[in-house]
C-alpha cells in the first residue's frame, strides 16, 4: 500500500516533467519563467514534496498549460461529490468546490489547516486575486510584510501575486473557503 500512496502523489510530478519535456524547456528556463529554485522544481517532478495549489498555477502558466490539468491529477480517482479533502502538503489539504473549471478563470477551494501548522517552504505567489473566507478555526495569512488574523465568519480578498503565507493559529484544524482568480 505504502507503494500506491506514493506513485499517486507523484502524478502531478510526473504530468509536470512530461509536459516540460515535450515542450523542450529546461528546469532553468521553468524557474525563470516561475521564480522558484531548479531545486525545488525537481523535488515536485520527482513527489519528493507536493506543491500547493499556488505553485501549481504558477507552474501551469510557465508551461502555458491549463492550471486544472494539474489539479485535476489529484482528483481524478474520486467522485468529485465527494467533500474528502486531498492533501496538499503534512499541514494543508484542499477539495476542490468547481470541478470543471480547468478552462475558467475563477477557482474555488475547500482548504484545511491541520492545528497549529503553517506552510512550510515558498511562499504562494500567483497572478491574480484571492478570496479567504475562514469556516472554522483562525488563521494568519501573512501578505508581503503584512500580518492579518482571521477567525470564524472573517475574510480577506488580496493580490495574490504578492508572496503569501498562512499559518493555523488555533488548537484545532482551520476550515476555509479559498477562491482563487487567474488571469
């Protein structure tokens, strides 16, 4: 079992490699083209880590391909009814609340903080705009140099191609509704 968890987690990897290849782009022109670190971009070809949804947008726009395609990988073995969360990353899980959206500019997320959890690593940075709507639990989301606490029944809509962060500051797991605009 331990095997099938990791050949689906590394789908997304895979899909990104294959798409890069086939477009004949180096990793150095794909971390130009994303801002991330070569490093980086093999750790998510290989499953080594999971990118979180930000990044994957970054990535599609780079390869100039659908940002669905990629998000669609994670879901593609359930019945999208279905509100299970995927996990994105040890802290962060998210179900996708517009399935079929792969051609749409406007994307929303069921998003899960596991306790006292931030994102580790980059920074989220994508073209656009985004909506944070806080279902349960309280969340910091840190824009640029900025620092904004969230609980229950708050929201937030900010430029999302400023770096961004969020970190769970409760005792229990957040619950959010994310809805993301890409250009």
């Amino acid at each position: 079992m331990p095997r099938k968890k990791a050949k689906e987690e590394n789908q997304v990897g895979k899909t990104i490699r294959k798409v890069r290849r086939e477009k004949k782009m180096s990793y150095e022109n794909l971390a130009n083209e994303t801002g991330f670190a070569v490093e980086y971009l093999k750790e998510i070809e290989s499953g080594k880590v999971r990118p979180p949804v930000g990044t994957l947008l970054q990535i599609s726009r780079a390869l100039e391909i659908d940002s669905g395609f990629l998000l669609r990988q994670e879901e593609s073995k359930r019945n999208s009814r279905v509100k299970a969360y995927t996990k994105r990353t040890e802290n962060y899980a998210y179900t996708t609340l517009t399935p079929g959206a792969e051609n749409k500019h406007l994307k929303a997320f069921r998003v899960r903080v596991e306790a006292g959890a931030r994102h580790d690593g980059v920074g989220y940075q994508h073209e656009g705009e985004e909506f944070v709507y806080v279902l349960s639990g309280a969340i910091e989301v840190i824009v640029g140099e900025h620092v904004n606490v969230l609980k229950q029944g708050d929201c937030l809509h900010f430029n999302s191609g400023i770096r961004h962060k969020m970190r769970n500051i409760s005792d229990r797991p957040t619950e959010m509704l994310v809805v993301i605009y890409s250009p």
